[in-house]
C-alpha cells in the first residue's frame, strides 16, 4: 500500500503516525491518504495523455464528502447509483454536468431528481426504463441524455458477487438486443442516445477481459452508427483492481495503454471516452485502525478480538476477502508470534476480519486493517446497534476529522416507542 510505510517502528501514513490518530479519536477509526488517492488518479490521467476522456468516479467505493471534494476539485465526474449519492455529490461541490447515473432500478423520482440537476448522461439497463426515463423527460419537457449499458458476455475471472458482465447476471442488455434498443431509444420523445456504455465487474486483475470487452463494444458502436444513431462517447466502467494479497492487477497507465491502442488501431481513436473507477483509486488510500480488546487461546484456533467489526468492515463476512493486518507499533522483537484469526464482538461466527494470521500482539495494543479505502466504510452497517467509525483525511503531516464518530443515540432518533403518542 502506497504512502504506508513504518518509521522507527512505528506505522505512519504519508507523514501522520497512527497510533497518535487512534490516540486522538478512538477505534475503530478509518484513515484515508490524500496523496494516494492523488496518486492512483495521476496512472490513469498518464495513460490518458492527449485524449478526450471524462474519469467519472464510483463513488459507492467510498462516498465520503471529502474523498467527493478531492476528485471534483480534480475535475472528476462521478458515477453515481441512487439519489442519495447525487445528493451527496452536490454537497461536496461536484459539477452535476459531470455525473453519469447508473443502476438497474432508477425510480422515477431519482430520475426527475437527477434531470432537475442537468445530470450528464443515464446509463440506462434495461427497455423498460427507456420507457420510463423518456415519460418523465417529456413531462419535464426534457429530454435525457442516455446511453445504454450492455452486457458484453465476457468474464471478468473475479469473485461471483461481483462479476457483472456475464449472461445470466442482471445488469445491462444482451448484446443481442443492443441494436434494437438503441433502434427505440432514438425513437422517443424524452431520450437523446449521446452514448454507450458497460461494466464487466470489479478487483478485476487481468488486461484480457477489458481488451474484449472493447471489441465487442466496437463492434455494437459499428452496427449501431451503420443505423444512422451517432455514438459521442464510449464509457468502458470500472473494475480495474488493486493489490490486496499480492494480486497484481495492471497498472493504469499501462491498462489504457493497450486499449488505446486496440481503439487506434479499430479507427476509433478520437472517439470522447469515459471511465468509471471506483475501487482502484481510493482501494489502497485506507486503512482502519482497531484495538485488540483480548487474545483467546483455542485448542483449535486462536482468536485475536479487536474493537472493529463485520459491521464496520464487511468484506471478509461477505466475499471472504484478504485484507492485509499489521501492528501498528513493530514490537516483534523478542515476541513469539501466534497464528490467530481477528475477529470482531459481533454475535455472528462470519464476524472475522482476517484468518490465520501471525500476530505478536496483546490486548490494548492497536492494528490496521490495509486497503480499506474502498467498499469497507461505504458498506458498513450498525448490526449490533454499533455507530459509524470516524474517519480521517491525511496530507502530508496534516490530519482532518472529517466525519465524526456516530453516537449511540443517533442510531434510534428515528425511532419511537409505541402507546407513547400524547
Ligand atoms: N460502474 C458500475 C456500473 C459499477 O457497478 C461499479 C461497481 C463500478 C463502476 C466501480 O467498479 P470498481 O472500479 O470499484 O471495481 N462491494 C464489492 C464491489 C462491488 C462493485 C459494484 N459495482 C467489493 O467490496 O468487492
């Protein structure tokens, strides 16, 4: 992980040590590296050197304000998915003109929401949306700017749950069907086609599965224009993804590199391309700091019980996923380490955060948890009536606090208690 490094023993990220974070506010506690996440967008920008291309960012990656304000101040659009994350854009100062809206069931409320705000372009999934979409466009005496996803049918070779571009998965139009839905987009009133567009799925750690994605795109982008429906850009997703156990995914620079190429070589060069990453440009900016509360010796296994949960940091409860996990103070020396697995308080035998792991730890000493910029905060929940983690933004040696700790009570204001009405 980038920016993440030890210094007499001690972990710091970019030049802020950990331990005094965790000092100051607590744990679990999620920090995210400015740098980093400067960093990553930076590959892609030099792979894109000279072209026309819009980075929208998945913000569902980590929708934090001030993650959101780093990449608009960038100049980044965002792919968003709800209502909810356009609000969210717009509170941090994000350019709506520069959002693409995607997501297999837009309700027609989100989609006046999102119409109101002079959104960039739907990136619409199926033919009944078309039909939606173009009734609240003309109502509005609008018409959208759409682009259809579709699914390229080819395997992206990542984990089932977040493999989207195969048959047989929800999202998109069968390529089959792809001409024929453009044939009627063109057709009503409420919708202007301005592009195409598909995501074949995320941590993706191979160039093939993006270079045939790319053909086959080209070769609806063909058929499509031989019918006389001009396509302005092509939007090729996300998906790329990170190092998180020594996987090791192209770089970006490298990625487009290859696909530029292949769309230099197809005539399509000057084509205005978008892109909609998520994960590999904020994945490995985080960590998440959590005390280890005890250490449990088993005759089967070992438990190392830390303060942050499944709760907090979903994706190893969820797609068994590896997240690296270090101490934060190096004080191995003259320890035995013990092979444990770290786990969290809640009430679930899934509330594990890493297996097998060599720790020479003890209680009230602290841990990262690594590459916990992307999809750990964003998809964690209160199970267990447990609040939100704060989180904190680094630059250099500067520290912001830029979301506070949840409190319990926030957790039931919604709530009431019923008979009690008077
Ligand atoms: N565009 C669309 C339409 C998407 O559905 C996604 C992610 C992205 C872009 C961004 O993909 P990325 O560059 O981050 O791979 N929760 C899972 C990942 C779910 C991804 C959902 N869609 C995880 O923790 O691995």
């Amino acid at each position: 992980q980038p920016q993440l490094h030890y210094r007499n023993q001690s972990l710091y990220l970019e030049d802020c040590r950990l331990a005094d974070l965790a000092r100051e506010h607590g744990t679990p506690l999620y920090v995210y590296s400015t740098a980093s996440m400067l960093e990553a967008l930076a590959a892609y920008r030099r792979g894109f050197a000279g072209r026309r291309v819009q980075i929208c960012y998945a913000m569902k990656a980590n929708p934090s304000l001030a993650v959101l304000q780093l990449f608009a101040r960038e100049g980044c659009g965002f792919d968003i998915v709800s209502g909810g994350e356009l609000a969210r854009v717009l509170a941090a100062g994000g350019d709506p003109a520069r959002v693409i809206f995607s997501g297999v069931g837009k309700t027609r409320a989100e989609m006046r929401q999102a119409l109101e705000a002079g959104i960039g372009c739907f990136n619409v999934e199926s033919e009944a949306e078309l039909e939606v979409l173009s009734e609240v466009a003309s109502a509005m005496s609008l018409r959208a700017p759409v682009s259809i996803r579709v699914n390229p049918n080819v395997d992206a070779r990542t984990h089932p749950y977040i493999s989207t571009g195969l048959k047989g998965n929800k999202f998109g139009i069968a390529h089959e069907r792809t001409l024929a839905t453009y044939q009627r987009a063109a057709a009503l009133p409420g919708l202007r086609v301005v592009g195409i567009d598909c995501h074949i799925g995320s941590q993706i750690t191979e160039k093939t599965p993006f270079l045939d994605a790319l053909e086959r795109m080209l070769d609806l982008v063909a058929a499509i224009e031989a019918a006389g429906i001009a396509i302005h850009h092509i939007d090729l997703g996300g998906g790329l993804g990170i190092n998180y156990n020594g996987d090791e995914p192209p770089a970006a620079d490298a990625l487009w590199a290859r696909l530029l190429e292949r769309l230099d070589a197809r005539g399509y060069g000057d084509r205005r391309l978008m892109i909609e990453p998520g994960r590999s440009l904020v994945g490995n900016a985080g960590v998440c700091l959590t005390e280890v509360l005890y250490c449990k010796p088993g005759e089967q296994k070992n438990f190392c019980i830390v303060d942050a949960a499944m709760n907090d940091l979903p994706r190893p409860a969820m797609y068994q996923a590896y997240h690296a996990i270090v101490p934060l103070e190096d004080r191995a020396e003259g320890r035995e380490p013990v092979v444990y697995d770290v786990v969290g308080p809640v009430c679930e035998s899934g509330d594990w955060l890493g297996r097998d792991r060599s720790l020479a730890v003890q209680p009230g000493e602290l841990l990262a948890v690594l590459s916990a910029g992307a999809y750990c905060s964003a998809m964690g929940s209160t199970y267990n009536s447990r609040a939100r983690p704060p989180e904190v933004l680094v630059s250099g040696s500067a520290a912001q606090l830029v979301r506070t700790r949840e409190s319990v009570s926030d957790l039931f204001r919604n709530e009431r208690l019923p008979g009690n009405n008077a």
